[in-house]
C-alpha cells in the first residue's frame, strides 16, 4: 500500500533576498548621463548691441528665446537689422502713425513679416519678444514699442537686463 503524505502550505520556505546592487548601479548611472546631458543653463543667445546700457536686475531665471528688439539711444533695430530711429529719446515722428501716435509703423510691418514667415513657429505661435532697450529712454518710449509689438502679435514681451547686485 502507498502511504500518505500529510499536505503542507507552500509559504514556509527559509530563501534569503538578495539585492542585485550592480543593476541599480548601471540603473542610476544612465540617469545621470540621460540628464546631464539634457541640462542646459540657458537656451538664448544675446548679443549687446553697441551704444546700448541695459538697466539691472535680479533674477534667477533664464530667458525664453523670442524675436530680439533692440532699442538704443538713436535707433530701433530687430537682430541687428535698423528698422527706425529714435531722436532725443523719442520715436522720430515721421515713423508714428499719423492717426494713432503710440504706433510705430515700421516696427509694425517688419514683426508682420516675421509673423508671416515660416522660421521660428514656436516663437511666433507664442507670440515672444525679447526687448533689449537702453536703460536711459523714457517709458514712454518703451510704451509704444510694447503697444505696437501687441497689435503685431506678440503680446509676450521680456526685457533683457544685466545682473545687477
């Protein structure tokens, strides 16, 4: 006759765990590869525009990229290329829109270009500026850049300054 063999429950095995240190290693290794390499301090390139004395501040964040506008003492410009000129820290007024004077005709039609072309949909479907103006023009004179950057459409405006203490 064939004997019984009493039933016992699968759970009381005595295995130890072992933890697998070397996997977690290369695990964590390719973490800090993946991003230190995806890190970046800032994405945007300015370059100062001669005659130009940005006013400071202190922040600590980075810039978003954007169409670059540079205001100086005596001209507007935008990536380097003069669209209009400023006399005595005003838009000269033959650059005014006779009907609406915080309008800047040729400001205007060169951010249409751009809004029209096709480089650069991410900066254009967002609508971002990056204004570089002297620190030394009057509010007024920002004011009606600002203005006529929105009626472009480009309500998002940031101003570029230096660090300051």
């Amino acid at each position: 006759m064939a004997r019984r063999h009493r039933y016992q429950p699968p759970g009381k095995r005595s295995t130890t765990f072992s933890l697998n240190i070397t996997s977690m290693t290369d695990m964590f290794t390719l973490l800090l590869v993946f991003l230190l390499q995806s890190y970046n301090t800032s994405e945007v390139q300015i370059e100062m525009t001669e005659g130009l004395r940005l006013p400071a501040s202190n922040t600590s964040l980075n810039p978003n990229d954007g169409v670059k506008v540079n205001i100086t003492l005596d001209s507007i410009k935008i990536d380097k290329e003069e669209i209009g000129k400023i006399v005595n820290s005003q838009i000269d007024n033959k650059d005014l829109d006779p009907q609406d004077t915080s309008f800047i005709l040729p400001l205007f039609r060169e951010l249409d270009k751009i809004m029209k072309s096709e480089k650069d949909k991410k900066i254009i479907k967002e609508g971002r500026i990056l204004l570089q103006a002297d620190a030394r023009l009057p509010y007024s004179t920002l004011r009606k850049v600002m203005y006529t950057a929105s009626m472009a459409g480009f309500p998002q405006l940031k101003m570029v300054t230096t660090v300051g203490n």
